[in-house]
C-alpha cells in the first residue's frame, strides 16, 4: 500500500522555462534556439550541457555560473521562485496530504534551492536536495536517501518525475512505485516512448492525477 508521494523538482513541481530563457540570454543566443537544442537533447537522451556545447563550442558550465554570479549577484540566474510553481503544486499536494499521504519533495538540485522551496511553505512533509545529500539521480543512493528519509519501505513509496531515465527506471530499480508527468520536453517524449507504460505504474498529466491515480493503485 502506497503511503508516501515523493516528487522531483524541476518540471514535475517547478516550471523551468524562465531559467532556461535567462541561460538563453546569458548565452546570446535566441531563446527559441536554446529551447530546440534542449528539446534534440531530451530526444537524443543527452544532457543540457551537450547543448549548451552545441551553441558554444567548448563552453565550461561551472566557470559560466560563477562567472554569472559575480556579474549578477542579486539576480534569480539559473535559480527559481515562487513565480516558477506550476499552477496546480499547491493545491494537489494540499490534497495528497488531506488524503492521509506524506508528502516529499527530493530532486537534483543545488542546496540554494532547498531554501527557495521552503520559503513557499508549500503543503509538503520535508524538502531534499541532490547536493544536500550528496548523490544525485539516477544512482541507487539517492533513491536509498528517498527512502530513509520517508521512513518506509520503498514499495509504499510512489516517486514521481518527469524522466524515464534519471526518475522511473531508477525508482523502480530501487523497489518504489512510479508515475511519469507529461510535462516538460522531457516528460512529453518519454511518455510518448512504447516502453513508457510498461516502466510507469502511472502516466500523469497533471499533478490532480496522482491522487485517482493511486486510488486506483491501492
């Protein structure tokens, strides 16, 4: 029986389009530009910073953000808000926790983000990050983390992310339920995959879906 919901961050509760339009900016290039090279990625199963060498040949990602830090040091960058919450977060979390499950958010991400989630008190039980635990997605640690830190068995647990790769499969490996969110360039391609709905116990289009979802699945 499923008692615990833990969901990843980026594109499954955080809409990234504005960081990637500031990266678009940073490196002078259309937005729309960067946003089809991110999409043949996500296609090809490579990561952004393949596509960030794409548009700039030999392009070091780190000495880029520190490099952005120091010439913007008040501004967002590659960072996130509140402004950057989907639309359904609060309220189908909200309803996830009023319908009896824990409720955890655990993705790659920098400890910078850890406090600008929880600076929108959003209706979860806890808050983790990648580099707060130092492992990130898709090794067996991190979804070893996910577990200890709901304090259950990793069959009560449903991860839910927006990757086949870096959320399900290894979610799955690692004995916890599924649900893959079509959402983000990511989300929409993966779903789309012939094996999606045999490594997903749940294919969602929004976040109101995992609560039928996993009544279905009790």
């Amino acid at each position: 029986m499923i008692k615990a919901v833990v969901l990843d961050v980026g594109e499954t509760v955080i809409d990234e389009t504005r960081i990637w339009s500031r990266w678009a900016d940073r490196l002078g290039v259309p937005r729309f530009v960067l946003m089809g090279v991110l999409g043949g990625m996500a296609a090809l199963d490579q990561s952004f910073s393949e596509g960030f060498e794409l548009v700039r040949p030999g392009f070091d990602v780190e000495a880029e953000i520190a490099a952005w830090e120091r010439d913007e040091p008040d501004s967002l960058r590659n960072h996130f808000d509140a402004d950057d919450l989907y639309p359904d977060v609060r309220e189908a979390l909200g309803g996830l926790r009023e319908a009896g499950y824990q409720v955890i958010l655990a993705g790659n991400q920098p400890v910078r983000a850890y406090d600008a989630l929880v600076a929108m008190e959003l209706p979860v039980d806890s808050v983790h990050t990648s580099d707060g635990w130092g492992v990130s997605k898709p090794a067996p640690g991190f979804f070893a983390k996910v577990a200890a830190v709901a304090g259950r068995e990793p069959g009560e647990i449903l991860y839910v992310g927006d990757r086949l790769d870096n959320d399900v499969r290894p979610a799955a490996a690692a004995g916890m339920r599924t649900a893959l969110l079509r959402r983000g360039p990511w989300g929409y391609l993966h779903a789309a995959r012939p094996e999606a709905r045999e490594a997903a116990d749940v294919i969602a289009d929004d976040l109101h879906a995992l609560l039928p979802a996993l009544r279905r699945l009790a």
